[in-house]
C-alpha cells in the first residue's frame, strides 16, 4: 500500500487516542502534531515521533501531508475542516461534525468543492458491543426493530480528564446531544435508520456553576421506518448509567455499556447472555475509523461514515434544542 501522510490537529485526549492507533496502521506516517499549546504537540510529536507545529495554517502548507485528523474542540470542527479542505488536505473530523446543521453542510462543501475526502470519527458503532449489536440487526436474524430506548446519564466534568474550559459552554461544546450522545444518536440510527421527527425537553438541574447548558435531556424520536425512540442523556448523574433496550419483530436485546455484556432472545429460541469476554476479534474502534478513512482516501472511495452520517446526528441534536426551546414537535429533515 502506498504511504499516507497525516498530519494531526489538536494534541488533546483524543488527539493522542488517535495518534496512538494511526502509528500502527500499515503505510501511515504521522508527520505532524500541531496544538496551539506548545507543550501539548512537542510532546506529542515527541512521543509518535513527529514533526510538531503550533500553527494550523503551517501544517496546511506543507505538501508531504495528505490528510488532518481534527480533534480540536467541537466549535472549530467545521473553520479548521473548510480551511484544511481549501488546503488540499482529506479530512478526519472528530464527532461531533459540528455544532449547527448549517456548519455540517458547509463543511461538506468545502470538502466536495475541493474533491478531498471527508469522513466523520463517529467510533461508537464500532466499538464492542455496539459493532456486535449492530451485526446481530444486520443479520436479519432480530427482525425489524421498532423500539429503542438509551440512557447514557454521568456527572459533571469537574476534575476530570475531560474538564476543559471550551467543554463547560454551550457555545463551544453544544452540551451533551453533541459531545457525549452523538454516540448514541449515531448508534440510534444505525439499529433503527434515520430519524423523521424529534421532541425534546432539557434542563439544568443540579450543574448551574458547572456549564450552562442542560445537564438533563430527554429525546423522543420518531423514524422514518415508523419505529420510535427515547435517548436519555446528560451529566446529572450521581450513580452512572449507561445501557439500551430494544425491540423487534422476532427478538428483544439488551445492553449494558458498562459491563459490556448482551442478553437477547430469538423468537422460538432460548435467551442468550453473551458477557463482553465473549465479544472478541473486533479491531480497535479508533484504528478502525482511521485505517477506512485512510484507505479511502488513497483509493478514492467513499468514507465509511462520510459528512452525511454527521450532519445527520447534528441535526438531531440541533431539532432537540428547538423543540426543548419551543414546545412542539420538529420534523426532518430541518
Ligand atoms: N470519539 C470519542 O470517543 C471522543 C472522546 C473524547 C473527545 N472526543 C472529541 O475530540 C475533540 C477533542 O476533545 P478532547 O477531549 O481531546 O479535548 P481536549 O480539551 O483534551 O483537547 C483539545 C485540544 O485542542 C487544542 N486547541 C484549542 N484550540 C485549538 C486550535 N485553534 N487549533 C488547534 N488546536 C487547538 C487545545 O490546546 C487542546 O490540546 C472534541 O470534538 C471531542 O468531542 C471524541
């Protein structure tokens, strides 16, 4: 396979997380870390052996690098994604896409304008047991499912590994539909197809002095297949719960994110409880994401999970804040 180049925007947790499975993958090279803060892309240069730079713009000029991976915070997704695009550069933008449905579209107009390839780093899906589920569905063997219910409830940020300033306002981090339960909107509509309408109500219950935006969500959806969903989301949690439901026409499943651990039952068949230990052989999600994208991108194929798949559980997020915001129900797309 031929090399690909990357240069990688953003040496945060999940730059890093990144970083880490891309030196792995046959052919890729990591030329470049760049952060804004020094120290955070010298010793990420320093530790996968790279280039480092402080300036976005500097990396966009180089022409060893043919493709970024964006991890910056969530707000700058879609000026560093145009910017990149414009410089020629393949995109890998960390979920979510952006903060606004608006932003998605142009940020796949940049990229299709500048015919470089976008691909959005939504890793739930593939990540245990997600990608199990998600086969066990695509496999026929559940029928079509027509209920889904997800709770993802945690704390709050503070002195955590994910504290930062840009995460604590609406502004830069959208709130929990766009950092944290992208994933699950994302694996919503992977089980359950695309999403015809949505109601929501939100509030800020217990984090106030935190961040200021809701910490509690709680999401209908109704899918263009005619089934229906619930996501519960948030961060005002003081016992974490994290774990789904769903019903189809010949089986029932549940989840536990936690334990990682499936139970279901097959119409006609015994139960099954499948622990995590048992969901082996998958390849690890984030080397996954980057591997599809990287290998697209040299064979100019469509990405896996491109722009499209992000705009449309931004949308979601974006219809949830509009109709916690004014009482009523928003249809799709937007
Ligand atoms: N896929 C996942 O499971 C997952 C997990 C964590 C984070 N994320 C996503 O990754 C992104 C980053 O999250 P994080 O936890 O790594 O955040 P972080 O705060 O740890 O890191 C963000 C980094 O961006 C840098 N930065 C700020 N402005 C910049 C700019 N203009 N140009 C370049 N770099 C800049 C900061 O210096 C910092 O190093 C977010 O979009 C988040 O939603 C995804």
């Amino acid at each position: 396979m031929s090399e690909f180049s990357i240069g990688l925007i953003s040496c945060g947790n999940m730059g890093k997380s990144l970083a880490q499975q891309a030196v792995t993958i046959d052919g890729a090279r990591l030329a470049c870390c760049c952060d804004i803060d020094a120290d955070k892309a010298q010793a990420a240069a320093s530790q996968f052996e790279s280039d480092f730079c402080t300036s976005n713009d500097e990396l966009f000029a180089r022409d060893d690098i043919d493709g970024v991976i964006i991890a910056a915070p969530n707000f700058l997704h879609k000026d560093i994604t145009v910017a990149a695009s414009q410089a020629g550069k393949h995109v890998l933008c960390e979920k979510p896409m952006a903060l606004s449905k608006a932003d998605c579209q142009a940020m796949i107009d940049a990229t299709n304008a500048a015919g470089v390839k976008l691909m959005i780093g939504q890793v739930l899906r593939y990540n245990p047991p997600y990608v199990w589920i998600d086969e066990l569905f695509k496999s026929g063997e559940m029928g079509e499912p027509f209920s889904m219910q997800v709770t993802r409830q945690g704390g709050g940020w503070t002195g955590g590994t994910y504290d930062a300033p840009w995460r604590r306002k609406k502004e830069t981090c959208g709130g929990p539909l766009y950092e944290i339960n992208q994933h699950e909107i994302d694996f919503m509509r992977c089980i359950m197809g695309n999403v015809a309408s949505v109601a929501a109500l939100t509030g800020n219950f217990v984090s106030q002095d935190e961040f200021d935006y809701e910490d509690t969500a709680t999401v209908l959806m109704g899918f263009e297949s005619g089934g229906q969903g619930c996501l519960l989301g948030g961060h005002s949690a003081l016992l974490g719960r994290y774990d789904g439901k769903i019903y189809a026409t010949k089986g029932t499943l549940y989840f536990s994110a936690a334990t990682g651990q499936v139970e279901y039952v097959i119409k006609g068949q015994e139960a099954k409880t499948v622990p995590n230990s048992e969901i082996t052989g998958y390849e690890a999600g984030v080397r996954r994401e980057v591997r599809e994208w990287m290998e697209a991108c040299l064979n100019n194929t469509e990405p896996p999970i491109p722009g499209e798949e992000g705009r449309a559980n931004v949308e979601i997020a974006e219809a949830a804040d509009i109709s916690a915001r004014e009482g009523r129900i928003v249809q799709l797309p937007m």
